[in-house]
C-alpha cells in the first residue's frame, strides 16, 4: 500500500515539504489546519538586552527579523532554534551565535542546552506566536531566569478542507501529518463540525508528529491509531518517517 500524507502545515509552509514527497514517491494532500498573520510588536527589543534568544519556529524567525534592524556588531547572545526548519531560518538571516540543536523539542530537551546551564540570573527572550511554550519560560523563571516573550505572529483556524477530505478519505494508508499542539487542536476543532462518522475514522488513522508533547495531546483528543514521532522536525525526517512506515506495511520505497 501506498501511504498518503495529510499536510497540516500552513499553506504559505506545505510546499517544500510537498516537493520533497513528490520526489519520493509519495502522494500528499494539503489541508491547512491553521492561518499564519503577522502581529506587530507593541515595543522593539534591543538585540542586547538579553543574553538568550529562543526561536519556536521559522514563523517566529521571519516575522521576527522584518521588525528588527540588523544586529549590532557588538552583539554576543546565544540564538536557540526549536527545530531544524528554524535553525535553517536562523542561519538564512545570517544570524551568529546559534546553539547546537537540542536532543528533544520539549522543554526537557530544551533546558539540557549549555546555554541554559546557569539560568540564575540570565535573561531570556521567547519570539513566538499568541502562546506556546509557557512551560520552558516558567521552568527558567522558577530557576531565577528573567524571561520576556515577543508575540510578532497569531494563529487561527483554517477554513476545514472540504474538497480535499473525500479524496484523503478514499487513500489505501492515510497518514496525517501535525507539526503543532496548536495545529492538532485547530485541526479538531474544525473537524468536530463535520460528520460525527468522520471524526470517529480520523481519530483511527496514523499521525505523524515532531514531539511526545504532541503525541501525548493527540491520545488525549482521542486518536487511537498509530503515532509516529519523527527524530527531528526537518522534511527529510518526514518523508523517512513515511518510508519506514511504508516499509512496515509490506513495500518500499527508494
């Protein structure tokens, strides 16, 4: 059987991913589960007002860097990227000082880093969209960190993807891919105002996910089926992801 992927991302995000796919001879299909709108920050931080920065996603790091001037030549924090797609963005801006990836995504995996080693006293900043990641910022705060969060994206719902769901639904190995607790929950909510009986099919079918933190939400929501959590958050773990499951339901695929 060949699997077919369910591509959660935002739109302006799916296509890369989608390419990648193609090329490994997969099918996917987008449906957005959330929107992506740029928020301008209510004051402009200085670059060296802090001594980390931490980046939950490419987002964060785009809408980041059009507020912001460039950084000053005496500029000596550390860049911390949640995930390989954000480390790319980091280094696309030409950015310095960006730490080694952590082992995990989530908070655990996060505080392991050096930078985090002495966190009495250091001050932190957290770029990312409306909420997310409180139980990083509260772990440092509790370990005498000073954390401030800069808010420069929102998320919404998407509209439910009516045309694409028929065909998703007739796939021979549908697998849905969520890259977010934010986007499982928009996803959800935009699926419980469809037909009960399709909640009740897609709460059985596979996922797969950047994080245990999502796999966890996911159970709780209610899926039943398998959950697939990729060793990072880059395509190309994706598409191995699909690959192995593939290879697990009786075919490869070069």
């Amino acid at each position: 059987m060949t699997p077919t992927l369910l591509n959660t991302r935002p739109k302006h995000q799916a296509w890369c991913l989608n390419q990648a796919l193609l090329e490994a001879g997969f099918v996917s299909l987008d449906c957005p589960s959330l929107q992506i709108q740029a928020q301008t920050l209510s004051q402009q931080p200085a670059w060296n007002d802090y001594d980390v920065w931490v980046f939950v996603s490419r987002n964060a790091v785009s809408y980041f860097a059009q507020q912001m001037p460039s950084l000053p030549a005496s500029f000596q924090a550390s860049l911390v990227a949640v995930g390989d797609a954000t480390a790319q963005a980091i280094e696309q801006q030409g950015w310095p000082n960006l730490a080694p990836l952590p082992s995990t995504f989530d908070s655990e995996g996060m505080l392991n880093l050096a930078v985090f080693a002495k966190p009495n006293g250091l001050r932190v900043a957290i770029v990312r969209g409306d909420g997310g990641r409180e139980h990083l910022a509260q772990s440092l705060i509790e370990q005498g960190a000073q954390v401030e969060f800069f808010e420069v994206y929102q998320r919404q719902a998407a509209p439910f993807c009516q045309s694409i769901w028929p065909i998703f639904k007739q796939a021979e190995a549908p697998v849905i891919l969520f890259t977010s607790v934010s986007s499982l929950e928009a996803f959800c909510q935009s699926l419980s105002a469809q037909n009960p009986a399709d909640q009740a099919w897609c709460f059985r079918q596979t996922l797969i996910v950047f994080s245990e933190r999502i796999q966890n939400a996911a159970r709780k929501l209610g899926f039943s089926g398998s959950i697939l959590v990729t060793p990072t958050s880059s395509d190309a773990a994706i598409v191995d992801t699909l690959q192995r499951y593939a290879t697990s339901l009786g075919e490869s695929y070069e």
